[in-house]
C-alpha cells in the first residue's frame, strides 16, 4: 500500500501524506472506506505511530479523511480535495512554466516536456 523510501529526501510523514493522498485522489482507496489504524500501520512501517499521526492530521486538515472518535478516520468525499489539490499542482505547474520561460524554454519546449511525461 504505501512504501517509504528512506533515501528520499522528504521526511517520512510526508512520503505517508503523499502515498494515501494519491491512493484517495486516484480512488484506489474509494469514500467511507476505513483507514488502517495509527498503531496498525505504524508498526507494519516499522515506524513512530507519531509520524503516522502526522500524517493523517495533515490528509484531515486538506480534507481526504475524516476522524469519526472511537471509530478511526475514513476516506472523505474527495470532490474539495480534489479541486484543492488540482489548484496547488497547477500554481505549481505555472511557477515551474515560468522559470523554464526564465532559462529560455519556449511554450512549445514546455508542452512538449508535458506530453513526454505522458507517455
């Protein structure tokens, strides 16, 4: 399910944030389905259930999963958190565009960097 790489350089709630974020968003992990426990996934990560706790206080804050007390955290209707996320990635895809512009890259070299990605 989720794999952290230790010789990534983001830390490792992060590397967690990110796995379940692109297991939600991509509906791999579908809404209402029941997220593994901090403790559960902790230990099966070999890692502080802390960091885990990071994690899911962060997917709560952008909206992917919901904490139900006494019942653990679900995935959330991903409608806003879908938007949200597709906002970020394309403020992130236009700074990115306008640095490439900077080193002189013209649109049709950035477009084609974009469509080679999809291939």
């Amino acid at each position: 399910m989720i794999q952290i790489n230790y010789r990534d350089g983001r830390p490792i709630y992060e590397q967690v944030r990110d796995g379940f974020r692109q297991l939600i968003l991509s509906g791999v992990l579908p809404p209402d389905s029941k997220m593994p426990s901090v403790r559960e996934l902790a230990s099966s990560l070999a890692i502080n259930p802390n960091t885990i706790q990071r994690a899911y206080r962060e997917l709560e804050a952008e909206g992917c999963i919901c904490s139900v007390p006494g019942r653990g955290s679900f995935i959330c209707r991903t409608d806003a958190a879908l938007q949200a996320r597709r906002a970020e990635l394309t403020e992130k895809l236009r700074a990115a565009a306008a640095d490439l512009r900077a080193l002189g890259l013209t649109d049709g070299d950035i477009a084609a960097l974009i469509k080679e990605g999809n291939e």
